[in-house]
C-alpha cells in the first residue's frame, strides 16, 4: 500500500485546510528561501523586504544598528463549493494584527470565485481598511490547482524530495476532487538508452519505489527534446517474487491478468536481448500507452532533465481543450521550454 504525506478518506473543509497548511509547512522546511517566495507571489510583491539600518534613532538611544523585516499575516478561509460569505470574510478581517504591515486574506477553492462577489468582497475591504488603523489588508483567492502551479515553478529538477510532496499533494486534490487537471498533464521521463524499445513497444518502465502523480500522457526524453508523446491506457506495477511467480497491482486502466503477463514478458524479453538486464530482479512500474507519436517539444533551458517533470499541455498548447493525441502530437512540434 502506499503511504501518503496527506490525509485521505475525509472531505470536510478543515481537513483541506490541515492538508494545505502542510504542504506549506513542508516547502518551509524543505528550503526557507524557496517558501518566502511563494509567499512573495500571494502578496504579489517582489520581495518582502530585510532592512539593514545603521545609527537608527530610538526613544531614549541611537544603537549602532538595527536589521528587521516587514511583517505580514495571512489568514486562509477554505471552501469546497464556492459558498462564501462576505458576512464571515470581512469579520475573519478583526483577527489580523495591527502591528503587520502585510496581511492577506487568502481564500481556497476548487474553483473561481464568483465575480460579482469578488468585486464585492474586494470593495468592502477596501471600506474596512478606511475605518480601521489597521495596516492594508488585501485578498487574494486561490484554487488548488493554482496553488500547485505556482509551488512547482518555485521547484527546480533536482528537488526531488519536495516534487514527491506535491506530487502527493497533487494526488489527494484529484483524490478529494479539489482538483481534475490529470486529463491535461503529461509526464516526461528520460529515454535515452530506451526509447526505441519504448517507443516500439508503446511502453515504459521505472523503478516503483518513488510515488508517480496522476496523468493521461507520457512523453520520452532524449538529448533535449521530448521526442514522442503517447496516451495512457494503463499504468501497473510488477515484481517477481521467490518463486519466480509475476505478482501485479493494477493501478490505473482494465487489464486482464493474461495481457499483464503478455505485455511484461515481451519488455522483458527486450531488456535482457538489447541491453542484457534482468528486470525480474526489481519491481518495477509500467506506463503502457495506446501508441506513441513522434513529436519535437525541445529543451531551450540550461542542462538536461534530471527525474521526471510534469507539463499542463492546455497551457502549452493554449487550448481551453484537448485535441486527439495524434494532433498534441504536431502542435507540440517546435514548442520550447
């Protein structure tokens, strides 16, 4: 079974927030720097800033230096269908400290906020902030895919710790139905020694230990180019144990046993013919394809790929919906990142 960083089989809105407020707890953790940007981008600041002050005058003294920060506070307030009431964000508005000089409202969603309300929401805000010595408050409202895409842009390759928290993060969205983005994304794994068998085969094959995020389409890597791009129909791990017995878990598709056992005996076969590797020895995770097309997705970015990385192909493409994969396939030609 696998183990989860977040809590799973509940929905109420204070296990959403418990989860999210962990993530962020997580990404502090795992790199300060990288969390004070994201919160840089809720604030839609360049940068909260750190003064360094010399000989500043205080009540009674002049020390010799001072070096502080702007405070802030942010205060979330999570939904799950949208159903907020300015009634209970503009009294959420009292608990914010007067001493910051940054506080955000910031609201969860799957989905928009509704317009008119949020104009509404924005207007009284400002009413609130005229009343009141408190420092400006402002709102921003975030949806759970939102929030996801901006933790990831602030990630490069070889986070691969906090990738797998998102990763995980990303599944329990789409879990608790928070998010459905899985229909757009596509994984791009490095194929350089495999792909011909990958390509030919219509399937690929990575080390089960590591948690995979939910997604209709993969696509093969090599030398700076992703080079084709194929649509999930399956995804199941193998391992063999000491009886030389294939034991399966089927996580995603419909496969009978018998095809299971068709499909890894033909990869099997090829790994140990080509590259002489004994892929009995090692549970493995397979990604089996309808069909792989050739594209041409090229890598302008300093380096290779280093892991896996995740594209939204409605943003890359521009599309609002998905064509057939045959046509991604040619509009992802040319395309950079």
């Amino acid at each position: 079974m696998k183990v989860h960083y977040f809590q799973r089989y509940s929905k109420p809105e204070n296990v959403v927030t418990a989860n999210t407020v962990l993530l962020l707890h997580r990404l502090y953790n795992f790199s300060p720097s990288k969390f004070y940007e994201f919160i840089n981008l809720l604030f839609e600041k360049e940068e909260l800033e750190l003064y360094f002050n010399t000989q500043t005058k205080g009540v009674g003294s002049i020390p010799d230096g001072e070096i502080f920060q702007d405070s802030w506070r942010i205060l979330i307030e999570t939904k799950l269908n949208n159903n907020f009431t300015s009634g209970q964000l503009i009294n959420h508005l009292n608990a914010f400290d007067k001493r910051s000089c940054n506080n955000l409202l910031l609201t969860l969603d799957p989905c928009d906020m509704e317009c008119d309300f949020e104009k509404k929401l924005k207007a009284e805000i400002k009413t609130f902030n005229s009343k009141t010595k408190c420092s400006t408050i402002v709102h921003k409202h975030v949806t759970f895919e939102l929030l996801i895409s901006m933790i990831d842009e602030l990630l490069s390759e070889q986070d691969y710790e906090m990738k797998e928290i998102l990763d995980d993060f990303n599944d329990y969205c789409i879990e608790a139905k928070l998010i459905d983005n899985s229909y757009k994304i596509m994984r791009v794994v490095s194929s350089k020694i495999t792909y011909e068998s990958d390509f030919r085969l219509s399937i690929c094959y990575r080390s089960a230990s590591r948690r995979v995020s939910i997604h209709n389409y993969l696509g093969l890597y090599d030398n700076k180019v992703v080079k084709a791009i194929g649509k999930i129909k399956a995804v199941f791990c193998v391992n063999f144990n000491t009886n030389d017995n294939l034991e399966y878990t089927l996580e995603i598709g419909k496969l009978s046993e018998k095809e299971i056992h068709d499909k890894v005996n033909v990869v099997i076969e090829d790994a140990e013919i080509k590259f002489g590797w004994d892929l009995k020895t090692t549970k493995l995770r397979y990604f089996l394809v309808e069909k792989f097309y050739e594209t041409n997705f090229r890598k302008t970015s300093k380096g290779g790929l280093l892991g896996a990385k995740r594209f939204d192909l409605c943003d890359i493409l521009g599309k609002k919906e998905l064509p057939g994969i045959e046509v991604i396939a040619k509009d992802l030609y040319n395309k950079t990142w």
